[in-house]
C-alpha cells in the first residue's frame, strides 16, 4: 500500500502521528545523544530523539526529566531490543585475554585496566518500564520487533511506537508486531547496521532502493535514513514515498550535539569521505570513519567459538571495554581511539546548527 504523500511540508501521515510540525527525525545517537540537539529539532517542528544505548532506569527518568524541562515539542526515547546473541558473561581468562588486546590504548591514555564487571549493559525490561513511564510522545526500537505486550503497554498510555527496518523482511515483520511506523535504515547510514532477520553484512540495501520496495510492502508510514544531510537527499526520499526522513550525521555535526569538537571538526572535513564497515570497536557492525584503532583492530578476527584465540571481544564485551578508553579519547580530542561514526552522505554536511539543518532539509520540499 502506497502511503499518502502530501506535497506540504507541514501536514502528512508522520506528522499527525507523532504530533510535528515537519516530517524530519532527528536520529538517535547510542553514547552521544544530547538534551540540548533533541530539544531544538522538537523545537524546530521536527521530532527530536534521544538514544537510551546503556542507560539504566534511574537514568533514563533523569534524562526524561531534562528533555521535558527542554521543551514542551514531542520527542522520541530509542531503545536497543535484546537480539539473543549478545554475551551476558565471560570465563575470566577470555575477559583477560580481551582486556590484554586493548591493553596498548588504556596505556596510551594513562588509564587503568579495567575489572570484570557484574554485567555489560543493563536490564531490558527495567530500560523498557522506566521508558514507558517517563511518557515520551514516540519510543523507537532497533534490533528487532518489540514484544506484543510492550506495544499494547505503550499504546495504552497514548505512546506512538516505530521500528527500524534495514530490509523488506524486516518491515513487513515490524508492521505485523503493531507498530506504528517504521524507519527504512539504508546501509549509508552511520552508526551500527541494526539488522535483525539476517546478519547484518547480508542486509545491506541502499536506501534508495530500500524505500520504495518497504513503500510497497506496507501500509504503516515509512521513514527514509541513511544518506540524506540536504534538500536532495529529503526531496528524493519523499520522491519514493517516504512520508518523512530521519537524519543523524547531519545534525551529529551541530554544536548543540554531544559530539566533542574534533569530532565535529572531521564530520566537516575531507577525512569524511571515506567511511568503512567495521566490528572492532563494539563487536557489532557499525559504519564510521576510519581512524588507527579500527585499522589496527580490524587486524584480529572477531569471536566466534574459542573465545580465547579471538583478538576482538563479543558484543557487548567489546562494546563496554572500549568504552572503557573511548571517552577519554574523546575529551582529549584524540580522535584516532574514538568511535567516529559517520553516514556516507557526511560530506554534504554544510552547516553547524540544528535550526540550519532543519531548512536545508526543508529546501526540499515541493512546498514550504
């Protein structure tokens, strides 16, 4: 079923569901999402969100409470669905032969090594209560199909519910588990590749093509990402019946990002050009730019089997150890130990703030 595609800018089948005033999302960052960016696309008329990739339930309310204090627009939480595969814990000697590969950048930056933790991330069900009761206007799910109950709980308390789908498969399947909407994630986009049906390496359609085929296959609005940072980019998406766009490195290059300044510095920068595929720095498939540490761990073979003889941990091993070093790395500015994630439209990017953003995307539109 083809969705209605109006030619305004200001009033279509996403906007009335998420209650905007334009048909743009703001992508969620795991790790460097800010209340300040959130707010001002919500306060722009877009739908601001927030990414929850870690949080525990205390935070979670905290970070609600901000955003909320931030701006009266609607916004978006965005939680990571737990795909099975994820390792809860590790023998000793796996976790200390992952902690030696590492062990030249915890150096390199003066910093301990670190303990074997309780967990590596926190509890789903307690992320989900906690999101569910902070009442965003709009919960967004990656990594899978949110559970039948989960939907209804959100429904009943009047939250709008959106899946990501990175193939056809995937959206249909989102669409038959009741959501409401579903973002068609090409394989430009920045940040982990969130495919759930297959690997991820066997799920990498361009968005392009993505979206009119997830167009045709379902009768939910679809939102186009992956590959758009400017009018072209929204206009052809709309083009192909997009009923609205989400956007991440874009806005990741604006000030009121939580991206430090030399990540912004190389979002901005010819260094951007070439981005790359890789599972070293989290375990999981994500596009960056790259930089020394994934070109020197991309060297060791990822786990699979005898963890002892693998140079790169499971997710979400691999996720928290890095991120053991990677802020550091961040606030020293050195951006050859960060992730630097990155979509492969980044070079399009021309301006450094939200509001900016949001009317060159919005050049696009037939009528404004």
């Amino acid at each position: 079923m083809t969705p209605e595609n109006s030619t305004s800018a200001s009033s279509n089948r996403v906007t009335k569901l998420f209650g905007t005033d334009v048909p743009v999302v703001l992508g969620p960052f795991g790790g460097v999402s800010s209340v300040e960016l959130t707010a001002a696309v919500s306060d722009g008329g877009g739908l601001g969100s927030y990414g929850l990739y870690g949080y525990g339930a205390d935070a979670i309310r905290n970070t609600a409470a901000e955003l909320k204090k931030a701006t009266a627009k609607p916004f978006a939480l965005n939680l990571w669905i737990p795909t099975g595969d994820e390792t809860t814990s590790l023998p000793q000697p796996d976790f200390d032969h992952f902690v030696g590969t590492l062990k030249t950048y915890f150096n390199e930056l003066g910093l301990p090594l670190p303990l074997m933790p309780d967990r590596y991330l926190p509890a789903y069900d307690e992320q989900v209560e906690a999101t569910l009761e902070a009442g965003p206007a709009v919960v967004s799910f990656v990594f899978g199909v949110p559970a039948p109950e989960l939907v209804e709980a959100a429904h009943r308390r009047g939250i709008v519910v959106v899946g990501t789908a990175t193939t056809v498969a995937e959206a249909v399947a989102l669409e038959a588990g009741g959501v409401d909407a579903v973002v068609a994630s090409g394989m430009e986009s920045g940040g982990h590749r969130v495919s759930f049906l297959k690997p991820a390496e066997e799920s990498l359609i361009g968005t392009f093509a993505l979206v009119p085929q997830v167009v045709d296959a379902v009768g939910i609005p679809v939102i186009a990402a992956g590959g758009i940072a400017d009018r072209r980019g929204y206009a052809a998406a709309r083009a192909l019946g997009a009923d609205a766009v989400q956007v991440g490195s874009a806005f990741l290059a604006t000030r009121e990002s939580a991206a430090v300044p030399a990540y912004r510095a190389i979002l901005h920068s010819p260094a951007a050009r070439e981005t790359v595929l890789t599972r070293a720095l989290s375990g999981r498939l994500a596009r960056g730019i790259p930089n020394r540490i994934i070109a020197e761990l991309s060297e060791a073979k990822p786990a699979a089997g005898g963890l002892s003889e693998a140079g790169i941990a499971p997710f979400p091993v691999q996720n928290w150890l890095t991120g053991r070093f990677r802020p550091q790395a961040a606030a020293r500015g050195n951006t050859e130990l960060m992730s630097l994630w990155a979509g492969q439209a980044t070079t399009l990017i021309r301006h450094d703030s939200a509001a900016e953003v949001l009317a060159e995307l919005l050049a696009g539109s037939p009528v404004l």
